[in-house]
C-alpha cells in the first residue's frame, strides 16, 4: 500500500492560491488556475461547442498536408504560439502532447511547437514584422479616420 501511495503522490498535488482583495477578504483558487487553460482543449467546459486548440490546429496541418502545396512540410509542421495566453505554463507541451496523439505518425512526425519568442508581445512584433515587408499589401492597413471602433459597453464590477 505504502509504494502505490507514494507513486500517486509523484502524479497528484493539489495547488492552492490565496489572494487579498480590498473588501472583499480572503478568497481561495482552487481548480480555477488549471481550467482556464483547460478550456483551450475542451472549450465545452466554458459552454462553447467549438474545437479545441489542438484540433483546429491539427485540422490545418492535415489540410496542408493534404494539399501538397511543396515538398518541403516543415512549414506547416512548425506550429508558433504568440500572445499572452501562449505563456500559460504547459501550452507548449500539451499541444505539443495532443497534436502527436490526433495525427498520424507520417504527419506527426516533425512537428514543432514553438513558445512566444517575445512573450505576451509576441503577436505584436509578427505584424510589425509583417507590415514592414515591401509584399505587405497596403489595402490591408486603414486610417484612424476610417476606423470605427465596435460600441462600448458598460461594465459593472
């Protein structure tokens, strides 16, 4: 008993964060750190009947494949993570994980997942990147005059 005992506690830890907030008091995170990149995977959980981050991801590199668009598919194996919700702790290893166990072998095989090389700016430095390229087409961009941003809405905490 005692040896299956210690191989489960290798596997299992319960986290637990605490947090002050003014007014409020004490308040205790329980399984909210782990859900909120959980939904990425099953959107379910957050009431959303879309795909997952792995299979819309996996759905694009078969596509691909499938298209034989050049020899060379390290392309479209390399898979790049920017943003802030890409520096979640295990993004890279999960999806890394989950995009082996839905392809198959030939296609999986190769595959990169890649963390943001700039963080949370990362998706900032790509466009910069991008429209800084003399091929990025200028009917891409609009003017500040031309920009109507969507209706405000009233938030109340």
């Amino acid at each position: 008993m005692l040896s299956g005992w210690m191989n489960l506690q290798n596997l299992c830890y319960v986290a637990i964060f605490s947090y002050e907030v003014p007014v409020v008091g004490w308040f205790t995170l329980k399984q909210e750190p782990f859900l909120t990149g959980e939904i990425l995977f099953q959107p379910l959980i957050a009431g959303l009947s879309s795909k997952g981050l792995h299979q819309a991801v996996a759905l694009c590199i078969e596509q691909c494949h499938a298209a034989g668009l050049s020899p060379d598919d390290s392309w479209f194996k390399t898979v790049v993570l920017a943003g802030g919700t890409a520096c979640l702790p295990g993004l890279v290893e999960r999806l890394d994980k989950e995009l082996r166990l839905l392809l198959p072998p030939s296609i999986s095989s190769g595959i990169r997942v890649i963390p943001p090389p700039y963080g949370a700016d990362s998706a900032w430095y790509g466009a910069k990147l991008l429209s800084n390229l003399s091929t990025f087409p200028s009917s891409w961009c609009i003017d500040k005059k031309d920009f109507r941003p969507k209706s405000k809405r009233n938030f109340f905490w």
